[in-house]
C-alpha cells in the first residue's frame, strides 16, 4: 500500500512539475507589460540600416542578432565589419542564422573568420532535407538586441533588398524598436533559440581539402583536388576580404548616417503604456507535429496571439489593416472571415501583386484565394503595384527603377493598438517557421506611425473589387507590367502550388 502510495504522490508531482515547468517556458516565448516602454516606427529601408549600424556602435556589453537570411552582400559586410569592431572593444556579439540551403550564405568560412575577431556564429535546423517536415521548420525570426535593453525588431533580413540597395528588386518593409523591460524577454528567447538542440556550432576551422580524399590508387583524381584546393583557397580569401575597408561600403554608410538618419528621425519615438511579445517555441521537430493540439499549446504561440488581440481590440467603427507579402488561407485569416460576417467589422489588407512579389507560387494560390473575401461587406484588398516608394530616398537612380514589393507584417487593430513582427499570413508562419512580433495598446501616435505609412503604399496600390479584380484596369491584375517569362511561369505553377498550398 505504501509503495502504491509513494507511486500516486510521485506521479502527481511529476504531473505538477510539468505543468509549471510549462507554465515558465511560456514567459520567453510570450509576455505582457504594463509598465511604459519608449519604441519608434522605422517604415525606410535606408533608415533601419542606420538604426541597425547605431545601435551596434551604441552596444557597450552585448550584441545579439538573429536573422532568416544573412547574406554576405552590401548590407550584410557593413554590419559583420560594425560587428567585429563592437567585439574589439569588448562587447559580446552572437549571430545566429537559420541554416536552409536555398538562402544560407553566412556559412563556415565567414564562420571562422568572424571567429578569429571575436563574433560567434551558430546556426539554425540544418536537418537534411530528407527529413521533411522538421527541414520545413525554419527560424524566421528578425531581432537584434543591444546590451539586453534595447531591440530591433520586424520584417527585414540582412541583405541589400531590404535596406533599399538593390538595383533589381527591394523589399518595402517595417521595424519597430523598444526599450523597456520587455526586451529582457525577447534577449532570453533569444538564447533558448541558441542554446537549442536544432541549433549548430560551427567547426572552429574550415579544413583545405585532404589529398587522401582523392586518393583511388591509379585512379587518383589531381585535376579534381586542385581544383577543390583553389576552391578551398578562394573562399577563405573571400571571407578575409568581407572584413576589409571597402570604398563603396564607405559611401553608402555615409548616405546611411545622413539621409538614413533623417528619415530614421522623422517618426519620433513616443511611449507606449502596454507593450506584449510573442514568439514561437524553438526545436519543434516530425514527432511534435503528430499531436496537433499539444504542438499548438506547446510551440505556437504567436497565431494565438494575433488572434486574441484581433478578438479583443476589434472595434465596429473602427478599421483594422493587415500589411503583409502574402494572403492565404490559414488559422488567422478564419479569424478574419469570423469578425466581418459575426462582428461587422471593417477590415483592410495590403499586399503584392503578381508584379511586385517575387513568390510567384504565392502569386497563384492568393488570386483564388482572396476572392473568398472580396464579395464580404466591409473587407478591402490592395495589391501594390510594384512601383518606386514614395517615403524614401535613394541612392541612385537605378535603385529607384528596381521593382518593389511589400514584405511588411504588421496589424493595426484600432487606432491606438498595432502590431509589427516576421508573420506572413500564410501556412508558413501560421504552422511550421518559428516568428515573433511585438504588440503596443494606447498609443495613437505609434499606431499613426504604422497606419499613415499603409494608407501612403495603398495609395500606389490596385484596389480590388468585389470579384478580386482590379478597379482601375481592365485586365487582370496578375497580368499588369509583367514580362512574358513571368506571366508563363505563373500559369505553369498554378496548378502544382495549389496541390502544395498547405506548404506555402
């Protein structure tokens, strides 16, 4: 009696230790605040990438960066360079990087030579892409924190179409940053994404191809080790030089520091008296997957979070806006077909067109999808033309003709509540990448911030009518401005992308 007993205690207690072991893993992932928090809107391009340089230079004990993509382009060599001079003056830099083989550039080599200036690298599920639905768990979160007390938070990635500096396509985009006591929260779920079993230390040292590796005997291959040898030898020298003064970069990071920093400070910043964060749980994998309840409660926080701000902050009179790259049917988007037919709520989204997305897959499945809700009273879509911005300035004028597409994900809820993160609407974000947002209530002027910059992108926007057809024109509008490669290429993806549409 007594062993069954001892049995039934240790099993309760087990039962308890779990729950409240779950109940503090909730904190990293998601926390309200009602104490004030001082955040700024930053809607440019050239304007984050200073915002991004200033706070690496302002950073006097810590730097934590964690980005989807990091390229080795422009952009991405100003800030490893600002990286490895905060490291040189004693600041603690991380960098982790999501380890998918379609945008994977930060690899081993710029690895071990950030390595040598002090910078550690890690990076994110590089799961083979046998293993399917953990590869399809990638970490899509943007965030950097300075010292634990402040961060940048939102859509863009590191790379030169979301800071205005490509002359093919860019990337319209939304930050917002904070300082507050939230973002020791948003610093800790940074390192559980670190510390987590899906994330990998880089070797300390990327070896030169070993001549026994090509040793078959009388078959012995030197062709093929010399040339992985000068392949070997060209990268390191490629990493080496990433680090090294470069005119160019100098020239844009003075534009940076001049024009970036004017229209950094053309919104203020301004208090907010309640501020929440939401991010996924890292190291979901296949198993996890098989239980979708418990996969939802455990690992998708985000979804739930949206959602229950939309429940709660939806106002009759008022509009609420979705600015997001992509619109597709998932867990968030029911929420938005329940309020317009259950609450009568006005509701608007921006988003691409054909023209200005470069997920042409996407581009298929929205044009069915939308039209579910352009026939419902209230609902408005605008799909962007692909047009040059008008917020911006630019450094040249090749830049200005590049193409241009929305990639904001950012919810305004009423006039006083707003949100701005990494979640698309889509199944992505909805079920398997990890993403996070940051939420503000009761500030009119920063909801103003986000809102006034929608209603300017809408204004080069195509309005759709209620048959998912553009007001302005007569044709399509997934056939506007489109060269003859791209118009084929939609129609031939049309049907395979609606059969994987649940992945997209």
């Amino acid at each position: 009696m007594k062993y069954w007993s001892f049995l039934i205690l240790f099993i309760i207690g087990g039962m308890a230790l779990a729950v409240l072991s779950d109940e503090n893993d909730v904190e990293p992932y998601r926390k309200y605040s009602n104490q004030k928090h001082e955040m700024r809107i930053i809607n440019s391009g050239m304007a984050s990438l200073y915002a991004r340089v200033d706070m690496i230079r302002r950073a006097e004990k810590s730097i934590d960066l964690e980005s989807y993509i990091f390229n080795t382009d422009t952009s991405g060599k100003i800030i490893l360079k600002e990286l490895v001079a905060a490291a040189k003056r004693g600041v603690k830099v991380r960098i982790l990087v999501d380890k998918f083989f379609g945008v994977f550039k930060l690899d081993e080599y710029y690895a071990q030579e950030l390595k040598k200036h002090g910078v550690d690298v890690r990076y994110y599920n590089a799961t083979s892409i046998f293993r399917f639905s953990t590869f399809q768990s990638r970490n899509h979160r943007k965030l950097m924190v300075r010292d634990g007390k402040e961060a940048i938070t939102g859509g863009r990635n590191i790379a030169d179409e979301y800071f205005d500096l490509s002359d093919k396509f860019n990337f319209l985009d939304r930050d917002a940053t904070v300082e507050g006591e939230i973002v020791e929260t948003m610093n800790e779920s940074f390192n559980r994404f670190w510390d987590s079993s899906l994330t990998e230390i880089p070797s300390g040292k990327v070896d030169p191809p070993a001549k026994w590796h090509y040793d078959r005997g009388e078959n012995f291959d030197s062709f093929s080790y010399e040339h992985d040898l000068r392949q070997h030898e060209r990268r390191v020298k490629e990493a080496e030089l990433s680090l090294a003064p470069n005119e160019e970069h100098n020239k844009i990071l003075k534009f940076a520091e001049e024009e970036g920093k004017k229209m950094l400070l053309s919104n203020d910043k301004h208090d907010c008296p309640e501020v929440a964060f939401a991010s996924d749980k890292e190291g979901a994998g296949f198993f996890e997957r098989l239980k979708p309840k418990k996969y939802d409660l455990k690992y998708r926080h985000l979804r739930r979070e949206i959602t229950n701000w939309m429940e709660d902050k939806a106002q009759p009179d008022e509009e609420m806006i979705f600015d997001t790259p992509y619109f597709l049917h998932n867990s968030v988007s029911d929420k938005i077909s329940q309020l317009l037919e259950q609450r009568r709520s006005k509701i608007s989204v921006m988003t691409n067109s054909l023209a200005s997305t470069d997920a042409i897959p996407v581009a298929t499945v929205f044009s069915d999808t939308i039209r579910r809700f352009t026939p419902l009273k209230n609902f408005k879509a605008f799909v962007y033309k692909g047009h040059p911005p008008k917020e911006t300035n630019f450094m040249n004028e090749s830049i200005e003709e590049a193409s241009w597409g929305t990639h904001s994900k950012s919810v305004v809820f009423n006039d006083e509540s707003f949100m701005v993160g990494s979640f698309n609407l889509d199944n992505r974000s909805s079920f398997y990448n990890t993403e996070l947002s940051i939420f503000c209530s009761g500030s009119e002027e920063l909801t103003n911030d986000v809102k006034d910059n929608i209603k300017l992108r809408m204004s080069e926007s195509h309005g759709l009518d209620t048959n998912g057809d553009v007001e302005d024109e007569c044709e399509d509008f997934n056939q506007q401005g489109l060269s003859p490669f791209k118009k084929a290429l939609y129609w031939l993806l049309k049907i395979p992308s609606h059969l994987m549409q649940s992945f997209l």
